[in-house]
C-alpha cells in the first residue's frame, strides 16, 4: 500500500479524525486516527506533526478523560508519530515529556508510579523512549539545564522507581530503557545526538545531581533478585555503566566546567546543582566502589553468559572512561575483566578489547596478582566451588593479560614466593585412601597391555584433592601453572620449584604437579593462545628448544635420583604383626606415607611423559637415562605405580615418534641391557634391576635376543652369587624369560601330533589280516623269527650311525645352537638347583619355568632328554614327597615331560610315580564320591582333578606297559561312578578315551566287565556262548560313563547286535 | 681407600666380537667417538653422545682387527688386521671409503705405531713378514723409510712404539721382542740405541711416556717392569709393578701423565699412579679376558674416559680421577 506523500492531500485526509478526536475523546476515535497515521508518509507526518499531536496531547491533558484504555491508546499513537517524526521545538519536547511523566507518577507524589495496568506502563514508557530519541539535537540538551533539574528528578526517580519495584520485567526493562536514554547511554539501533564535549559535560554535571540515587537504585537492581531474568539485570548494568560513565569521566573532570558555580538566578534550585570538584570526586568514588565491588561479586559468576558479558563492558567502559577519576575501583574492573578472559562462553572471553589501558594496568595488575596469591589459599579452603573456580579464573586471568610481563613479575621474588606458595597449598593432595596401597597389579597387566596398546590408556588414576573436588578447578590450576611455563622464564621457574620439591616433603607432590604441566607449558603444549595479554604482539612460548631440553634435564634428573624414586611402596614389613591398636594406628600412619609416596611416583612417572611430550623427538637422547627409571616401575606390584608407568610409557613412546611400546624398548633396548648389567652387580643397591627386565621381556620380540644374550648371563651369575637372597626375584626374571622365549619360538608340534590315530583304521577291521599278525607276533615272542628279528637290528644301525656322524660334528655344532635354547639349558640347569629350595613359594615358581623350559626345549631332543635325566630326581621328589600344591605343579611339569620326551621317561615313570599316583587316586576315590558341594575347593580335589586329567595322555605319550595300564585303570575306574563330582567325571572318561587309544580291546573288555548293555551271539553255533560278567547287570553308578565310552569310542549303540 | 669401587659409567655391547683394540676421537665439535676393533673384522664406530655404534666398517674380510686409529689432521681412519693389511679409510661426511691399504705381511699380533710428522705425512712402523724385522714407511707416499732388524736373536716383534724426540734426533722406536727384550731403535741411524732384558716370558705389551723419558712394559707373567732413557738413549730398568694375577694385554698412560692403566688377563682393569706406580683401583666389570684400554683426548680433562674392550664382547666405560684434574 503506497503511502500519501503530499502533505496537503494528507492533511484533508487526517483532519476529520483530529477534530472528531478533539470533539469525542473515545478509544476508538484515536485507533482510527493511529490507523490513519499509518498510512502517511514520514516527511509528510513531520510537516504534520503539531497538527497530529495536538488532539493526543489534549486527550491525556482533560483530567476527566483519563480512563487507561484510551491513554494507552494516545500513548500507542504518539509514539508512533514519534519515532516517524523529529521533534523540533523545545515546548514540544518539554510539554510532552512533562505530561508523559504526570502519566506516569501517581497525583499525589510525583516520584511514585500511579497504579496502572502494566501494558499502560509499558506504552508510556515506550513513549517516552521515542519522545527522546525523537527529541532534536539543539534542543534535546535543554533537558539537563539547571533549570529543568527538579522536573528530570522526578522523572528519573519516577523511572528507578519503575525500574527497581515493578512486577513486570517489560515494563522494568522499559523504565531501564528510558534511563539509558536520558543518561546519553542508549544501545538501540536508532541514531542518537552525538553531544559535544561542552554539552556532555554539562549533562554530567546535571546527572551528578542523581548519580548517587541512581547508582544505590541500579545496584540494588542487578544484586536484588536473582529470578528477575537476565535482561533486566544487563539493562541495569548498562545503566550503572552509563551514568557512572557519564558523571565521572575522566574528560569532564578535568576540563574546569566541572566545577562552575551555578548562576544566583536560580534561586532554591541552585542547591540541587552539584560541584564536581575533586573531594567531591574522591568521595563519591568511594561510595560506588563499595558499590561496585558488590556489583561484581553478585554478577562476575553470573550464571547467564550475557550478564557476565555486560559486566565486561562495564568494565572496560570506565576503564577507559574513568580510570582517574575512579582509581579506586581500578583493580576491582580489572579483576572483574581479568576473571572474564577465562569465561565458559567464548563471547565473553573475546569480548575484551580495550587497547588504551595497557602498560599502564601492569604494575596495578602484578599487585592485584601479588594480594590474590596472598589470599587464594584462604579463599580456597572457605568457599565453595563456583567461587573457588572463579577466584581461580581470576588468577589465571592476571596471567594471560599480563602475558610476556609474566616473567618480569617474577623476577620479583615476593611475587614468586607468594604465587608458588599458594599453589603448593592449593594443590595438596589428600592421601589417606586405603586402597591405593592394598591394589596390586598381578603381573597380568603387563601381558594384556602389551597386546593391545590401544585399548589400554583407560585408567588413569584420579587425584584427590584437599580442597576442592571439581575436575574443573584442576584443571584451571593445571592452566596455571602451564601459562606460567609459556610466558615465564623457564630457569627461574624450573630453579624455583626445583627448591620447593627439595625444600619439603609437604611440597614435593605439589612442585612436581606444577613442574609437569610447566614444561607442557613452556613448550606451548595445551595452550590456548589469544590475543588477551597485553602486549599481543608475542606468538609461542617464551622458551626456546634448548633452553626447554636444559630445564627438562633438570627436572629428570631431581625425579629419578635414587632418594626421590626408590620410595617405598608396600608394607610386607608390616604385613606380618598387625594385630593390636597401636600398631593399627602405626599402620595408618605408615599407609599415608605410602601413599604420598606411591602419589609421588605417580606424579613424577607423569612428569616424565610431560617431558617427553614437550620435547617431543628431542627426548630421544634422554631416553638413555629415563627409560630405565620408568620401566623400573612399571614392573612395580603397586596398581597406581604400574599403571602410570605404563601410561608414562605410552606417552613417552608417542612424543618420541614410535608406533609401539615395543618398538620404544626395542630400539632403546641397549640402554636399558646397560643399566640392567651395571645394576645387576650391585643388586644391594638396585633390586629393581629384575624386575626391569621382566618388563622388558614382556614388551618385546626376539630381536631383543642377541643383545640380551649376555645380560641373561649377568642375571644367572648374579643368582648364582645369592640364591639366599634374591633367588625369588629372579625366578620371576627367568619366569619372564622363558615365557617370552615361549611366545617368540612356538615349537613346532608336527613331532608329537602324528601318531596315535590309530583308531580309523579299526574302522574296517580285517580279521585275517589281524590273525596273521596274531601269528607272527606269536611266533616272534617264542623266538621263531629271531633270523628276521636281525636283520631289523641291522636296518637299525645306518640310522644311528648318521646321529653318531652328527654327533662327531657336535662339539663344533654345539655352539651353534640357537641361542634362546643355549639360554634355556642354562636356566633349566639353575631350575635343578631350585627345584629342592625350601621355600613352597619358590619351588612353585620353579616348576613353572621348568615346564616353559621342556616346552621350549621339546623341539631339541638332544638337548631336551638330558635335560629331563637331569632333573629327573628332583621332580620325582616333587611328585612324591612335598606340598600338594607342589605335587599339582610338578605333576603338570611331568606331564609337559612326557608330551615332549614321550617314552623316555616311561620306565622312571611307571616305576617311581605312577604306583604313588594310582595309590592315592584309589585312596581318594571314597572320599571325593561321599563328599558334598564344598569339597570342589580343597586342594585335594584340584590334585585329583589334575592327576585325571593329565593321567590319560601321559599313559599314552610314556607308552606304559600293560601292567601299568592295569594299574592306571584299576584307579581311574571309581571315578566312573556318577557319585564322582561331575568334572572328575569328564577328567576320568579322559583318562579312559587315551587308554582305548593305547590298547582298544583290552579296555573294551574292561569296560564291558564293568557293565556291558548288549548280548553277543557267535557267529557260529561251534563256539562257545559269550559270557561277559557285565551282562545282565541292573544299572548302576558306572553304567552311564561306560556306555558313554562305549558308545563314543566303539561306535557301540544300545540296541546293535555284532 | 675406603672409596667404594667405581662402576662403569656406561658399557657399550653389540659389538659381536672380541675387542682387540680401542682409539678415542674427542677433539673438534663433531660427535665424540670411540672406534672399536673386534675379532670379527668390523670396526665400530661408537657416538659417545647416543651410546650407540654409528657405522660399522667391514674392514678386514671377516679377519681380526688388530689396532685402530685416526689421523689428527684428517678424517682418516687407520685399520690393521690379521688379513696382513693395513687400510686408510676416508670417514669424511659419513663416508666409509678405502683409501689404500699396505701390505705388512707380519702374521704375528704386533700392533702398529704412528707418527704424525708433519699434518700431511706420517710414520707408521708396523712387523713385517720376517718375524722380527719392523719395516717403517712414510705415509700416504708409501715410501719405505726403513728396515729394522736385530743383530742377536731375540724373537718375534711382539709391540712397538714410534715417537719423536724433543732433542735435535729424528724419531726413535721402542720394541718388545719374543724373549723379553726391549730395543731402542734411531729410526734415521737405523742403529740401535740400547737393549735391555725386562721380563722372562715375551713383551705384550708397552708404553712410553716421552715428556718424561719413561716407559713400562707388560708380559704374560706377574710382573710389569718400568724403565727410563737416560741422555745417553740406555734404557735404564726401574722398579717392578707385582700383579695378583699374571697377564697384561695393554697398558696405557694418560695424556695428563698421572695414571697408568693395565688391561688384565684377569677381567680386571688396574689403575696405577704413573709417577708411583702405587695401584689405586682395580675395575671389575668384565666376565673375560681385558684385552685393550684406552683414554680419551677430550679436551676437558674432566670429560676424559677411560675405555676396556674385552673378550666378553663389550666395552666399559669409566669415568675415573676426573675430578682433581688440573692438580699436581
């Protein structure tokens, strides 16, 4: 719809409804003229704008009239017009906004708000709002003439009033709005009257006149209720922030019209004038200080980003404005901005802008930075967590603006001193849970880790701190410390908090947190880099490469000297007398300590990959000397210790380029032999030297074998030089070794799978075949075929011949035996020696290196059968006479034996062992079918349970004679019974499967003594009936396992009939 | 006394043979580095910064490397071996390329000697193919300088040592023969100086301390026997040093003229004062045989290490009586 644009046409189309409106005041009389207003054209309405007003203004100025529909109607159509239009005359813009106020303010106190409707309010302040943006340049300043002050009180105690006690956040939001107006400090789209110095300065000096009113109202708005809704609350500030601004600025006090007398003519209102002279000045600022301070400590942790944000501004606008003449206030702005460069919310961490106030702010910020260190220890024990992280924020903050002027603040060693102290205290650590000294990693780790890298890195222990609980306030401080590294000079730090861990115990866990995430710092690692410091121009740490890896050397070498990484972490000590309160409280005591110590090495194992991490490649060179220390602990049995040094590891192996933890301790592995050699000669010294190679071992492949050929030497002399001693930890080297040695060389098992699958060829049984062999074997036995008998001697000797001709190279040949089974024959040499030591404990240990070792040598028989001859006696002793937990052990070991040597053994075996076995599973048998549910945890049933288990296959393997089978069988067969616990069962029906193998008949017969389900006819009526004495039986305990043997083995179903 | 027994600083392994002979290359800015002969045929070259071999050099086609050493001047590398050859390598900017190699002939395990006599030409004395003739040869013209040979019969050249005289005389040779004889040979006279008998069983080994005239010798006895030259060029028998075990493969003095190191056939390295010859310490580290000792020429005297390659495959490395250094 085209708007009328000829002021005339326009005129004859309004003038109806204007008089209509004069002469009949109704609601519907000034909707109709507002509608016609719409569709005038702007600069027609300006031409018009006496003329439109008129009726409007005289509609709010009749008494009578005043019903609130049709005030709020004319206020609606006169702010149209307003914001259409300019206002030019001074009576205009004086009249209007009078009677706008009397609106407003109830008839008996002008600085009341008359009870209206809301939406009344809301127009009329709406109103008022356009009538001042409206208002012209050269007569909007009339307004703050002295003269206009008693009027401009009213009002703007009228707005505060609004603003502070209405219900209504609009309408307080409007009363907000007008006062931005009217203190020249509006945000709105519109274009504004842009003051002059001389007419700013006079508007300020008539503000001053509320300033006080307006700043104790605005105040108690934003620190009042805190469900008021964050736009009341931002306005508000602006408001503060306006005539604050506007009062005290810097500008205006010091040009001299500030103070000027006010002209005598003024009569009483002289009196309200103020003087900004400087007391004047000096006190108010005073007074808004107070203010301010609660200001911000009621919004710098606002919970809506948006206040945080205008409190920014506020900030910086009279920063800028009014950093003279509110000089006290200085530090609380900074402090507020400062605390807002680490916000949540990324507009207001980049909201800070200001430039002008930079080097100037510096000497004002170190001593604000200096007076929060002073107190943040206080702060951080009283308060709760939003404000102890914000105070924090604010620390951190100081930094980050003073940026690169870090490092000259603390040359100041006041500074220094108070910045590290309450960092030390901050970060103490709290150490008194239990479980850090009880967990204990089992050795398992090692190997699942080693698996798989990836997946591992999970657990990560968690610190406990005094005084805070917040991850966020951790990691603010860890911020802080790494912002201290990036700009400060990293000697004097590195120096500084070198002293403190020395210093004291207290301090030590503290000073390696903060020297951790120093270097990370100093490297420029995890930093988040802006423009907030003062001097921007600085991009990267302060520290160069060389200046980081002399520092880092440094700090390696404090956290891996021998006091500060040989710390104890487990009581076996105390293990033992435990039992009366004194103790027990000895013991708590103690167990803090242990844990602090256990912290620190967690702490400091971090450190190192912190290290690493800033040095990246270069760390490499220092591997030489950090690599060890670590792997030192990740062989440690504490869970936290071993964790974070596999942590460690994983980190250091990323920052210096490998793509594994074997590759790290591959490629480093000439370090670490080093150390473990040296070390290993002064065990007294260094008893981790072991361990470190179990862990080793455990992580790498067997490339490492040539290298630590030798150093397996060392560690077998070493045990030969204190078997008392030590000869524990190193059965768990030499566990390790011989488990690794396992993994890198599978033996091949083609030798011992082959034979026995006899059983397929009974499949098509040929009887003639059969009776033929029958007949030789017969003849044989009676020496008939001795001539046949030999010439198979003499096949025989060719082939010994070529092991005497490889024998005759042996002594050559000898050395060159690959070395893992060199290494194997020596450690099964030190096992024999073990293997009687009268520790339980070890002799376990021993037998299981014992059966790596016949695995790994089973692949070797020359080597493997003397081997076995010679520990031959001591394992019987094992077997027959020791703890039946060794006896359980030793008899696996057997069985690995008899896997790998087969028949061998078999004469020692059915001769000195199996009686003894046989007798006590026959011993046993009674006792395990009577027993209940609970006998399945005794020992003596794991016994039985291996015994059965490995029984079957060693007969088969050892090849025993008949007499033994018989004797095997006659012992196995109460297992049968389903009285039996069921897995001794299955362990028996086991024994029984490899028996068949051996000899099927024999056991066909057996089992068919025992129970046997069918008849058997003969083929022929000639011979005699079958007779089995287990036909015809009634079921019993054994009829279940045997037909199921039966059945499976021969092929036998219940109803078949041969 | 009451000092605890040292520890090596660091032991080198990997070299996969026998070490017969080590050589320090400290001086300059280039990584320090120790190069290595094994019984294998390969020289290792150790960076002493990373520990770690840098290069190894097949030198002599699988056969023992019996002495190493470089050139002051140049990045030469000098190699003798069993396979009767001594070779010149170039090692400039990582290269490992023969320059010559000189036939000796001698099959015996006499180490050679060489003397820089100018920062192009150079003396290397080494046994030739007859067993107790020492040829010297002007090197890299290979023009022979001398032969020397004894008059009396007094065995195979067992080790020699080529030095130069402060006095107006052209450079003088100490050897050590099968019978226990030391010689002293004038290089341009192609005379001989002095002889005397210091030990019963063969010299294996010697060393010559020219600022003071004074030299000691080892053999596969208890015993090492010191000596000095008089003005007269005599070699003048001096006190004798009694081991606890027999056997010396080398000895070695240090370039600050204080201490004397032996490389035992006892797996120890001993430590003697070599103004005193009071022993001061005895290194035990190996598991074999010591068969070379070597100091280091750094040039901070207390950066100066001393080196033992033995049977057992590895090097030690020590750092000892380092930190007086500079003191009378």
């Amino acid at each position: 719809m085209s708007q009328i644009n000829d002021p005339k046409v326009a005129f004859a189309y309004l003038r109806p409804a204007c008089v209509l409106l004069t002469k009949e005041p109704t609601v519907a009389n000034v909707e109709t003229l507002g509608e016609q207003l719409k569709e005038i054209h702007d600069a027609s309405l300006q031409q018009l704008q006496e003329y439109v007003l008129f009726p409007l203004r005289f509609v709010l100025k009749v008494p009578q009239l005043k019903k609130e529909k049709l005030v709020q109607a004319v206020a609606e159509a006169l702010s149209y017009v307003l914001e259409k239009t300019c206002v030019q005359s001074w009576d205009t813009l004086h009249d209007l906004f009078s009677e706008l106020c009397l609106c407003l303010c109830s008839p008996t106190d002008p600085g009341k708000p008359a009870d209206l409707s809301e939406e009344l309010k809301s127009a009329l302040l709406r109103c008022l709002d356009a009538l001042l943006h409206a208002a012209y340049g050269d007569i909007v300043f009339k307004l703050y003439e002295p003269i206009m002050l008693p009027g401009l009180g009213a009002a703007v105690s009228l707005l505060l009033a609004l603003g502070e006690k209405e219900k209504s956040r609009e309408v307080q939001a409007a009363a907000l709005r007008c006062l931005q107006s009217l203190i020249l400090h509006c945000d709105c789209t519109q274009e504004h009257v842009i003051p002059s110095s001389d007419e700013r300065c006079s508007v300020g000096s008539t503000m001053a006149s509320f300033l006080p009113g307006i700043a104790m109202a605005v105040s108690r708005i934003i620190t009042g209720n805190l469900r008021q809704g964050h736009a009341v609350t931002v306005r508000a500030i602006k408001v503060w922030c306006g005539s604050v601004g506007l009062v005290m600025e810097d500008a205006q006090l010091q040009s001299s019209k500030a103070c000027e007398t006010p002209s005598q003519e003024l009569g009483r209102i002289g009196q309200l004038v103020v003087q900004r002279a400087p007391e004047w000045v000096k006190s108010t600022a005073g007074k808004l200080s107070v203010l301010l301070k609660k200001i911000i400590s009621c919004t710098s942790a606002h919970r809506h980003w948006r206040v945080r944000l205008e409190m920014v501004e506020l900030a910086d606008h009279l920063l800028v404005a009014c950093s003279q003449s509110l000089r006290e206030c200085v530090g609380l702005l900074l402090e507020a901005l400062v605390g807002a460069v680490n916000d949540e919310e990324p507009k207001v961490r980049e909201s800070r802008s200001s430039d002008g106030t930079s080097q100037i702010l510096a000497d004002v910020l170190s001593e604000n930075l200096h007076s929060l260190a002073t107190s943040l220890p206080r702060l951080m024990r009283t308060s709760n967590d939003q404000k102890k992280l914000f105070v924090l924020k604010v620390f951190l903050g100081y930094f980050k603006v003073l940026g690169p002027l870090v490092s000259v603040v603390l040359n100041s060693a006041a500074h220094l001193e108070r910045i590290s102290k309450a960092l030390m205290q901050v970060l103490e650590l709290d150490v008194v849970d239990v479980r850090i000294v009880e967990e204990r990693s089992h050795g398992e780790s090692l190997e699942r880790s080693s698996g798989s890298v990836g997946s591992y890195a999970a657990h990560i222990p968690q610190k406990h701190f005094l005084y805070f609980t917040d991850e966020k306030i951790f990691s603010v401080l860890m911020e802080i410390c790494r912002t201290l590294g990036f700009y400060g000079n990293i000697y004097l730090l590195t120096d500084h908090f070198l002293d403190l861990y020395r210093q004291s115990l207290v301090y030590r866990k503290q000073a390696a947190m903060v020297l951790n995430e120093m270097v990370r710092g100093a490297a420029g690692l995890a930093m988040a880099t802006g423009a907030q410091c003062l001097d921007s121009g600085v991009q990267g740490p302060s520290a160069s490469q060389e200046d980081l890896k002399v520092a880092a050397v440094s700090i390696m070498e404090e956290y891996t000297s021998l006091t500060n990484w040989n710390l104890i972490t487990t009581c076996e000590e105390t293990d033992g007398d435990r039992q009366d309160q004194q103790v027990t409280l000895f013991s708590q005591v103690w167990r803090c300590s242990l844990n602090s110590n256990i912290w620190q090495l967690c702490i400091q194992l971090e450190g190192l990959a912190c290290l690493a991490q800033a040095l990246g490649r270069d760390f490499r060179p220092l591997l030489m000397t950090s690599l060890y220390p670590v792997l030192e602990k990740a062989g440690e049995e504490t869970l936290l210790v071993n964790q974070a040094a596999l942590n460690s590891m994983m980190c250091i192996s990323q920052a210096c380029g490998y793509s594994s933890l074997k590759e790290l301790i591959n490629d480093n592995s000439d370090y670490l032999l080093n150390d473990i050699s040296l070390n290993l000669q002064r065990l007294s010294q260094h008893p981790q030297a072991p361990r470190v190679l179990t862990v080793m071992l455990a992580h790498s492949d067997s490339s490492l074998l040539p290298l630590i050929r030798d150093v397996v030497q060392d560690v077998l002399m070493a045990l030969d030089l204190s078997y008392n001693h030590s000869a524990a930890l190193f059965c768990s080297v030499l566990h390790a070794l011989m488990k690794a040695l396992a993994r890198w060389f599978p033996v091949s098992r083609c030798r011992t799978g082959g034979s026995a699958r006899s059983k397929t060829s009974t499949d098509d049984f040929n009887c003639r075949q059969f009776l033929l062999d029958y007949q030789k074997q017969k003849d044989l036995a009676e020496g008939v075929g001795i001539e046949v008998d030999d010439t198979e001697d003499l096949e025989v000797p060719p082939a010994s011949e070529g092991e005497d001709a490889e024998d005759i190279c042996g002594p050559d040949e000898k050395s060159e035996l690959p070395s893992h089974l060199i290494i194997t024959k020596e450690v099964a040499e030190r096992c024999v020696h073990l293997l009687s030591d009268p520790r339980l404990q070890l002799r376990l240990k021993v037998l299981e290196v014992l059966e790596l070792c016949v695995y790994v040598l089973s692949e070797r028989e020359n080597e493997l059968l003397p081997m076995a001859h010679r520990c031959w006696p001591v394992l019987r002793q094992r077997l027959t006479a020791d703890d039946p937990l060794a006896v359980l052990r030793a008899f696996r070991v057997l069985c690995t034996l008899g896997e790998a040597c087969g028949d061998f053994l078999r004469r020692r075996v059915s001769k000195e062992v199996l009686p003894r076995l046989t007798s006590s599973l026959t011993r046993q048998a009674p006792v395990s079918a009577k027993a209940g549910p609970v006998y399945t945890h005794t020992l003596a049933y794991k016994l039985q349970l291996a015994v059965l288990q490995g029984l079957g296959s060693l007969c088969q393997r050892l090849d025993l004679g008949e007499a033994d089978l018989d004797a095997v069988c006659e012992a196995c067969l109460p297992y049968l019974s389903c009285r039996q616990p069921v897995r001794l069962q299955e362990a028996c029906l086991s024994v029984f499967q490899h028996l068949i193998q051996v000899d099927p008949d024999t056991f066909w017969f057996t089992l068919n003594e025992l129970h046997c389900p069918c008849s058997y006819t003969p083929p022929h009526p000639d011979l005699p009936p079958i007779q089995l004495s287990g036909m015809g039986r009634p079921r019993d305990e054994y009829s279940d396992n045997v037909l199921k043997l039966l059945r499976e083995e021969f092929g036998l179903c219940d109803g078949s009939v041969c | 006394m009451s000092l605890p027994a040292p520890h090596p600083i660091y032991t080198l392994r990997g070299a996969g043979g026998a070490l017969n002979t080590l050589h320090f290359r400290c001086h300059g800015e280039d990584p320090h580095l120790l190069f290595s002969g094994s019984g294998k045929g390969s020289i290792h070259i150790w960076n002493l910064n990373s520990r770690r071999a840098e290069k190894v050099v097949e030198a002599h086609s699988g056969s023992s490397v019996t002495w190493v050493s470089t050139l002051q001047s140049t990045d030469t590398l000098i190699s003798q071996g069993r396979d009767m050859q001594v070779c010149l390598w170039d090692l400039n900017e990582g290269r490992s390329e023969l320059l010559e190699s000189v036939w000796t002939g001698s099959v015996g395990f006499c180490q050679c000697s060489l003397l820089e006599t100018s920062p192009t030409n150079y003396l290397l004395a080494f046994a030739a193919q007859q067993t107790e003739e020492i040829k010297i040869i002007e090197l890299p013209s290979k023009n022979p300088v001398c032969t020397l040979t004894p008059k009396a019969k007094v065995g195979m050249v067992m080790c020699i040592k080529l030095w130069k005289t402060n006095s107006g005389l052209g450079p003088l040779l100490l050897a050590g023969y099968e019978d226990g004889s030391l010689l002293l040979w004038d290089v341009t006279q192609r005379a001989k100086l002095s002889q005397v008998r210091a030990h019963p069983e063969p010299v294996m080994c010697l060393t010559f301390d020219p600022r003071r005239l004074r030299g000691i010798s080892g053999s596969s006895e208890k015993k090492l026997s010191s000596w000095t030259l008089d003005s007269q060029n005599n070699i003048q028998l001096q006190d004798d040093v009694t081991l606890v075990n027999p056997g010396v493969s080398q000895l070695c003095i240090r370039e600050d003229g204080r201490i004397l190191a032996s490389a035992g056939w006892d797996d120890r390295v001993r430590i003697f004062s070599w103004k005193t010859l009071r022993p001061l310490a005895v290194l035990q580290y190996h598991t074999d045989m010591v068969l070379s000792v070597a100091f280091s020429d750094h040039q901070d005297p207390r950066q100066r290490l001393l080196a033992a390659g033995s049977k057992d495959q590895r090097i030690s490395l020590w750092s000892i009586y380092n930190d007086g250094a500079g003191k009378g």
